[in-house]
C-alpha cells in the first residue's frame, strides 16, 4: 500500500502534539483535557520534546511557558541538561535557548541561565510556529526580543497565569510528589524507579533515570542507611529493592481502597521522542515520496539502524512489532502502529 509522506509526517506530528498536551495538563496546564493515561510522566523529557513539538501548536507553547514561569523550580535542569546531551535532535536548541532566557530572568530560577543552542548571530531568524499546510505562521505583532536573540519570530510572549501545581493525588505525578519529599534531586527520580520497578541495580536505574553510575550507588547506599531501601547479592551483583506496599499510601486519594492504590507505569520517553523525531526528519527529506522505491528503503533502513538502540530500550517496556528483518512500507506501518499504540 502507498503511503504519504506528507501525511504521515503530519500525522506524527499531531501524535506527538495531542500526546505532550495531555501529559502537560495533568501536571497543571490550563485548558486541556485531564488525562487518564497510566504512564509516569518525565518533566524533563517533557520539557524537551515541547521544545521541539511546540512549534507546531503555539498554544502548547505558550502554556507550557506559563506552567514553567510558575514551576520552574519544579524542574531537575542539569538532569534536563544530561538529557539533552545524551537524545541530541530531540529538542530545538533554539526554542530551548529562548525559554532559558524567559526564565532565566527570575533570579530564582537562574538555573535555567545558558541552555540549548541559540542561531548563530549571522542566520536569518524564522518564524516560530510551522502552519499545518506547510511554511510558517505570520508573525504578529512585535517579535519577540527574547525569541529573536534565539534566532526564531514569535509574538510577544504574555503569561496567563492560569497554570497550577502538579496534583499528587493524580498516579502520573509520582515523581513531583517524591520531589516534594525528597527535593529535585536523583534521590526522587531513583526510589521512583524501585517503587515502579520493585528492585534492580545500579546500572538499570542509571540508564533509565539518566544520571551517572557513580551518583546513583552512592545515592542508594546512602537511601539505604535509611532501612527503606533495602539490598541482596545476586553473583557479583546488587541488588536493591523498596517494599512498595508499604508505600502505596502516597498514591491514596482520601477513602479510596487500598487495591486502587497502583503506581504508574515507567517509560523511558526520551528513546520515544527520538524515534519519533528521527522518523519524521525522514519523512520530511525534499522529493522523498517521488524517488525511487529502492532509495527510500535506503534512507529509512538508515532511520531504522540508527534507532535500534531507542527501539531496544522502549520495547524492554512496551512490546514493539518492528523488526530489523521489515523493509519499505511495512517498516513504515509498522513503526507507526507501535508509535500510535503507545501515545494515541
């Protein structure tokens, strides 16, 4: 079966759009739907995928400006940092450059200070938003000063205010309740991963969570000390595991039973928001729909070697259906059946 590359590009697209906007309007965002999705949200992940995503939806982008003009603080930035370096592509550094510098205005959020990778001062600047039909949404208005330094042409920036604080009681907010707790810091995000997790060693947690190695074990023997974490030797090996139900009372909505406590699922989302770039930066190379067969399997069989190491960590966590072994079309339809799947 023929595919569109225009319409599946555009399809991933929304995908990821409607995805982040859920995801933003259970931590707070004003005016999208609350989401009922399973899945333990990533703020950081989150934070860079809007960045690139956002683009294509100004409305996600301003609120998520909002949400970050109140929350900010909410935010692990050198975890984002790490994130950032370790997924490049993910995120638009320029996008990434002109919300640092919004934020970075407030003296308490100068952590923010000196992210992404503005345009070089001798590139055109852009428009902002892409249009659904291809090109650029006009401009309007003043453009932005703090957007323009980056190198891209927006509006003034205006925040509404109408942003709230994550809810803990919703499951997904795991990791803002445990920040709340333990700080932003890799303690939260690491007895997040044991509580969704039950047990596994450093090397799992460091890959998953995005800190080094070496953080993490000292972080676990010092959480440890605290007779919460507790460990075993497997071989040459240690193991360390929380004993969850006794901590499903974080989860409890006031008088709901015990058996509705359940966390969230993991997922490591920066892995998605890759393969979803890289797939519609394929879709997207000049005349791709109009060469030949045989050079579009090339490019996309490109797409798919670079991707395996994303496709291996997702599918540890959700079943992929795409294969090495697939070629043309069904890689494609197959790709896109597994994306849709896990974000629809």
């Amino acid at each position: 079966m023929a595919i569109s590359f225009p319409d599946t590009r555009q399809h991933l697209d929304e995908l990821a759009v409607n995805f982040l906007w859920r995801q933003w309007s259970s931590i707070g965002v004003a005016g999208g739907a609350r989401s009922s999705d399973t899945w333990m949200i990533d703020p950081e992940a989150l934070v860079l995928a809007t960045s690139r995503y956002g683009r294509h939806d100004p409305r996600l982008m301003d609120e998520s400006l909002d949400w970050l003009a109140r929350n900010g603080l909410r935010i692990n930035v050198l975890r984002l940092r790490s994130l950032d370096q370790a997924w490049p592509g993910v995120a638009d550094g320029r996008v990434l450059a002109a919300i640092s510098g919004i934020l970075g205005k407030q003296s308490v959020l100068r952590k923010w200070r000196d992210l992404g990778q503005p345009a070089s001062s001798d590139a055109e600047p852009e428009p902002l938003f892409y249009s659904a039909k291809g090109g650029y949404l006009p401009v309007l208005g003043e453009p932005d000063p703090t957007f323009q330094a980056a190198g891209l042409l927006r509006g003034a920036v205006e925040h509404r205010g109408m942003s709230k604080a994550p809810d803990a009681r919703v499951s997904g907010n795991l990791i803002f309740l445990l920040r709340s707790l333990f700080g932003v810091n890799a303690r939260a995000e690491i007895f997040a991963w044991l509580l969704v997790h039950g047990s596994g060693n450093p090397t799992a947690i460091a890959r998953d969570t995005g800190y080094f190695f070496k953080s993490v074990q000292l972080t676990l023997n010092e959480l440890e000390e605290s007779c919460q974490i507790l460990s075993s030797r497997q071989g040459r090996e240690k193991i360390y595991r929380v004993p969850a139900d006794s901590w499903h009372f974080l989860l409890a909505p006031h008088g709901s039973a015990k058996d509705e406590r359940v966390f969230p699922v993991w997922l490591d989302w920066m892995p998605v928001f890759a393969i979803l770039t890289r797939l519609s930066e394929t879709l997207a190379i000049p005349g791709l729909d109009e060469k030949s067969e045989s050079f579009q399997a090339i490019k996309f069989r490109d797409a798919l070697e670079s991707l395996q190491p994303a496709i291996d960590r997702v599918a540890v966590a959700h079943g992929w259906r795409t294969t090495p072994d697939l070629r043309g079309a069904g890689l494609i339809q197959s790709l896109l059946a597994d994306l849709d799947s896990l974000l629809d």
